[in-house]
C-alpha cells in the first residue's frame, strides 16, 4: 500500500514538472522570437532600431517588476494556480502582438507576454525546490529546465522563420495562444494534484522585504547578483533580438542561414545545462577553489566570447561564418554555465524557504537589466550608424556590452575570491 502511494506521489510529481518544463519552454519562445519576428516586423512598417529594441524591451518592465512578488505569492496561491493565470494573459498578448501594427499596440502586446510569464521561471523554481530536497537532485532538475528552455530557443530561431515562410504570423500565434491557455490549465490541475502542503497566507511584503535584506547584506549574493547581470542583457540582446539581424548583415550572401546564429547560442547553453555542473566538480575537485572562482573565470570567458563576436562579424567570408558561429556556440555556452551556476549559488547560500524569494530579486534586477539592454542596444545601434556603416555599429554596440561586463567582475572579484578556502 505505502509502494503505490509512493508511486502515486513520483507520478503526480513529474506530471507536474513536466507541465513547469513545457511553461519554460513556451516562456523562452516568447522571449527570443523577436530575434526573427522583429526585424520583419521593423521592415514591414519602417521602424528604427531604437523603436524596435523599444517594443521588445516592453516585454521587460512588467516581467522584472513581477519577479519580486512572485515567490511570495507562490506560497500564498501555489505556483501552479499563478503560473497557469500568468499562461491565460500570456495568450491574451501572442493575439495582441501578432495583429499590432503600430508602436503602442505592438508594446502592449509584449507588455502582456512579460506579465503573464513573469512567474514561470520562479513558480518553477519554488516547485523543484520542494520537490526535490537534495541538492544534486536540486541540480540536475533545474540544469534539464535550462535544457529545455534551451529547445525554446532553438524553437525561436531558424525553425521559426522557416516556418514564417508559409504560415502566416497572426495563425502561428493563435495557435501558440491556445496552446498556453490550455496548458495554464493543466499546470493548476497537475500542482494542486501533487501539492502536500497548503498556501502559506503570512504576509508577502515581510517576506519580500527579508529576501531584500538578506540578497543585498550578504557579500556573495552581491556577488553573485553582478555576474547574474552578465548574462541577462546578454541572453535578450544578442540572442533574444540582434543575432539574426546583426548575422544577415554581416553576412549578405548567408542571409538565408542567419537563422542558424540563434541555434548556435542554444546549441551552446544546452551543453552547458547538460555539462557545466560535471565540469565545475572535476575543476573543484582538482584545484580546490569553491563555485565562486570557476563562475567568474566563466564570466571572463563570456567577455572574451561577446569581443570575439564583434571581431568575428567583421568579413563576409564563408569561413569567418563558420568563426561566427563557433563564436554564438561559446557564447551561449557561458550565458548558460552564469544561469545554472549563480542559481546553484544561490541555493547554497541562502535559506531553502527563501530560496525562490532571492531567486525572484535576482531575477527582477536581472530583467531590469534586460529592458534596458535591449533598448539602449538599438538607441546605440542608431547613433553609430550615424558615423559607421551597419555591421560595424554592431559590432562597436556590443564591445560596449563587453566593457560593462568587464566592470562587473571585477566588482564581483573581491568577494567570491576572499570566500576561496
């Protein structure tokens, strides 16, 4: 009797993640796609980059500011009754966005996508996180979320624009929109099937104003906090809106492969959801240093990454096509390793049931970040082209983007290094 309980139990409990998993893979689509539906989108009624990176960075501003209330929340109403609200206002913008034509219609429409899978990310986090105690279960669950986030990407690139080819934009996206209103569903079936312990109604600003205290007094999580910022603009304005456009230009006569720069990048973070963790314990296990020196040797090595990219697209050769690409491979690669490694990080160093709260103001300075990024990419873009052809004003955005990220190692430096034993 207690065997098939049991069993009752594990099955209850994958059908949940995997609806979690399918929410983040929808989330990361929608995320990414304008990469591809963007600059289409910039064309067809004459947009310029600032108001391309403008409309796309909507996405941001209710998604950042949903992030610090989002663990609170999950424990008052459970992360599957949010999460599969936050999928029914995700569809409600797919429609908006899709059938928009100008700059506000086309911003509210991203701005509904960014409220509604704002909890995604962090619902998920607080499921696993009290579902799966131990922390190499912790890690290979939350690594398989990365992967699987990872298959959106690769969803929203070239398979996209393929598909954009003969299927028109506004069809695709109802489709998608039922698709999230149906699995919002399941996800509140599904949570509330394997729940085992009940909402929490203490008060959420208490809670929300610990997790504040706690990630901004403890010196790694500051830390932590900075390189976290490394890969948030990176993800949403390389791979998320510039990559395909960046890619075509560069390459004029490759323009039907630009598509494949998307892939290359989730190519990269899959591997690093898949390996990163195994690599950090045979460096740990071999030196000695602690997760803090191997993250921010990552995060070296993902400015380096972002320097070779802007060298790389600056000939149209086929071979340097083919450096361009191995360049997005290594870049996502370190875009991922920061993801999965300062979540780990953030599970070791803070308490479990304030987890999913630091992991939300991580997240919602994180997105912040992206807005910004996204945004002021485009307005850079457009002062350069002032001055410099296309590609290069590219290229000299993102030696920009480089330089900041060199700032923010080195101000996380010192902590994480004086914490190595």
């Amino acid at each position: 009797m207690g065997n098939n309980l049991d069993r009752r139990s594990s099955n209850a409990r994958l059908a949940a993640l995997l609806g979690f998993y399918l929410a983040y893979f929808l989330s990361y689509f929608i995320k990414l796609s304008p990469s591809i539906v963007m600059p289409a989108i910039q064309q067809r009624y004459g947009f310029s980059s600032g108001q391309t990176g403008f409309i796309s960075s909507m996405f941001f501003i209710p998604y950042a500011a949903m992030q610090f209330f989002v663990g609170p929340i999950c424990r008052r109403t459970g992360a599957g009754n949010l999460v599969g609200t936050g999928l029914a206002i995700s569809g409600l913008g797919l429609l908006i966005f899709s059938n928009g034509s100008t700059v506000a219609t086309l911003a509210i429409g991203r701005f509904l996508l960014g409220l509604g899978t704002s909890p995604i990310f962090i619902g998920m986090i607080y499921f696993m996180q009290r579902s799966f105690t131990e922390s190499a279960k912790y890690a290979r669950v939350y690594g398989l979320g990365i992967f699987v986030s990872n298959l959106g990407s690769i969803t929203a690139a070239a398979p996209l624009k393929a598909v954009l080819n003969v299927v028109p934009m506004d069809s695709l996206f109802l489709g998608f929109a039922v698709f999230a209103l149906a699995l919002g569903v399941y996800i509140a079936v599904a949570d509330r099937a394997y729940r085992t312990e009940s909402p929490n109604q203490g008060r959420s600003d208490a809670r929300l104003a610990h997790a504040f205290r706690i990630t901004f007094t403890t010196p790694v999580l500051v830390s932590a906090l900075l390189l976290w910022l490394i890969q948030a603009p990176s993800l949403v304005s390389y791979q998320g809106l510039w990559c395909t456009k960046w890619t075509a230009t560069a390459f004029p006569s490759l323009e039907r492969l630009s598509g494949w720069s998307g892939i290359a990048i989730s190519i990269g973070s899959i591997l690093s959801s898949l390996y990163c963790e195994r690599l950090f314990m045979l460096y740990s296990s071999r030196t000695g240093k602690t997760r803090g020196k191997a993250i921010l040797r990552t995060c070296i090595l993902h400015v380096l990454a972002t320097l070779l990219l802007a060298a790389s697209k600056q000939s149209s050769s086929a071979v340097f096509f083919g450096v361009s690409m191995l360049c997005d491979v290594l870049f996502g690669y370190t875009t991922g390793a920061i993801i999965v490694q300062v979540g780990i990080m953030v599970k070791e160093n803070s308490d479990p049931q304030e987890n999913a709260s630091i992991m939300g103001v991580f997240n919602g300075v994180g997105c912040l970040t992206q807005q910004l990024g996204q945004w002021l990419t485009g307005v850079s873009v457009d002062l350069f082209c002032l001055s410099f052809a296309l590609n290069a004003s590219f290229s000299l955005t993102f030696i920009c983007l480089a330089l900041v990220f060199t700032l923010l190692v080195l101000g996380a430096r010192k902590n994480l290094t004086s914490s190595e034993t």
